[in-house]
C-alpha cells in the first residue's frame, strides 16, 4: 500500500509542477514543453504504449478503464 501511497504522491507533484509551468506561459506548445521539462526532472523517459501495457498491474487496469 505504501508503494501505492508513494506513486500517487509522485504523480501529484509532477501534475503540479507541470500545472504550474503552464500557468506562466500559453498554449498547447508551451504545455508540451512543460511537460518534457518536469519528465526530464523525474528522469522520465517516453516508452511506447505497448510497453506500458506489457507491465500494467490491475491498479493501472482499472484506473485507465475509469478514465
């Protein structure tokens, strides 16, 4: 559970930060360049869709179905 705690906190802080770069700039641009900055942050490297699913666990299952 605490893993689970851990990932969310994690998720919340990158949310945030990506949040708060786009408050000081516009548009969809600029989003995506704060979103690749704050991954560059967490040292976050993109991995393809089919990999995601290859390691998806019945939490991820769930939370993406809800979505």
């Amino acid at each position: 559970m605490k893993e689970i705690e851990e990932k969310f906190m994690t998720q919340g802080k990158f949310t945030s930060l990506v949040e708060q770069r786009v408050k000081d700039s516009q548009g969809l641009i600029n989003y995506i360049e704060a979103v690749a900055s704050v991954c560059e942050e967490f040292e976050i490297e993109a991995v393809s869709y089919t990999h995601l699913r290859a390691h998806e666990t019945v939490l991820d299952l769930v939370c993406r179905l809800l979505l």
